[in-house]
C-alpha cells in the first residue's frame, strides 16, 4: 500500500502490547495494513538482540550487502559530508582530539605498513638520530620515514633536511656522489 489515507491511525505493537501511532512502524506492502507487526522501537531491539547473538552471520550479511552497494554507499556518505562540512568538521576536529596519540600510528600503518612500535623500534635503533647526518630529531618533530618509492621498502628514519635534500636529487645515488664531490672540490 502506498496510499498514506489508507493506513491506520494507531496500531497496537505485536510485542510491546502497546498502541502507537502508524508513524511508529515501518512500512510493509505485503501486510494487510501496510505496516510492521512490531514498532519501530521494537524492532529495532529485536534486530540489536538478533546480531547479538549471529556475529558472524550479521558480518557476512553486512559486508555482502556493502560489497554490493559499495559505490552507492560511498557515494551516498561523499554527499552527506560535502553538505554537512561544519559538522564533518567539527567530528574529525573532536576525533583528533581525543585520539591524539593514535593519530602516527594511523598515519604509518596507513602510508608505510607499519605500526607506531615498530617505528619506535627503529627510533631506538638509530639512537633517535637521522641515519645520515647523525643529527638527534628535534623536540617536537619526528623523524621521517625514509623508504624507496619503486619498491616501498622502508631504509631508515631521516630528519626532514636529508630526507628533502635525497628527494630532491631524486633518490639518485650518482647524483648524490656528485654534490658531495662538489661540496668537497669547493672547501679545498
């Protein structure tokens, strides 16, 4: 039924044994008054009891149903957020904040495949100093994860001036070489 004139005012709930109005339940074509049996309240009770006790039925369900809809789901949060963006804003904001000490390990995981131990592991391996100029990292800086952009292998921690100064030579150990050459040619 589609026509909202021909639903009930109220309706009383098959589990609650309470009279609601019809706003209350969710809709269904295939009963005889175009609503669920229990309200929406109850519903969702019985679905939260239901995963409860199928975790990995409600995983395979949820994440068939995903892969199904994957672009319409992503699309669908791209555009809530786009007309949302203060409140978007203000979550992430409140997020950062109270996971302060989460956010390297996220960003490492996510850009290097490793986690924040690992790297304190490496840290404490180079004595908290860059593996080229042997400088100690600054208080408040970190050092950088120096890592081969053909192969993704990780090399070691860099502070931010060699790391720079090796991208910028493009990783090229002949050119390397020469500016070194060249740095030594001009002190003589």
């Amino acid at each position: 039924m589609s026509d909202d004139s021909r639903l009930p005012a109220e309706k009383l709930c098959g589990r609650c044994q309470e009279v609601q109005p019809a706003g209350e339940f969710h809709r269904r074509a295939r009963s005889r008054d175009g609503l669920q049996a229990f309200c929406k309240t109850c519903h969702r009770a019985s679905k939260r009891q239901w995963r409860a006790e199928n975790p990995e039925r409600d995983r395979a369900s949820s994440s068939a149903l995903y892969q199904a809809n994957r672009e319409a789901i992503l699309a669908r949060h791209a555009r809530w957020r786009q007309e949302h963006r203060e409140q978007t804003r203000e979550k992430n904001r409140e997020w950062r904040e109270k996971n302060r000490n989460r956010i390297p390990g996220y960003y490492l995981k996510h850009a290097y495949g490793i986690t924040f131990d690992e790297y304190q592991t490496m840290l404490m391996a180079q004595e908290g100093k860059c593996a080229i100029c042997r400088e100690p990292c600054k208080v408040h800086s970190r050092l950088s994860v120096d890592h081969c952009h053909e192969t993704q292998e990780i090399r070691g921690l860099l502070c931010l001036r060699c790391n720079s100064a090796i991208g910028l030579l493009n990783e090229d150990p002949s050119r390397l070489r020469a500016a070194a050459d060249y740095l030594a040619r001009s002190r003589r």
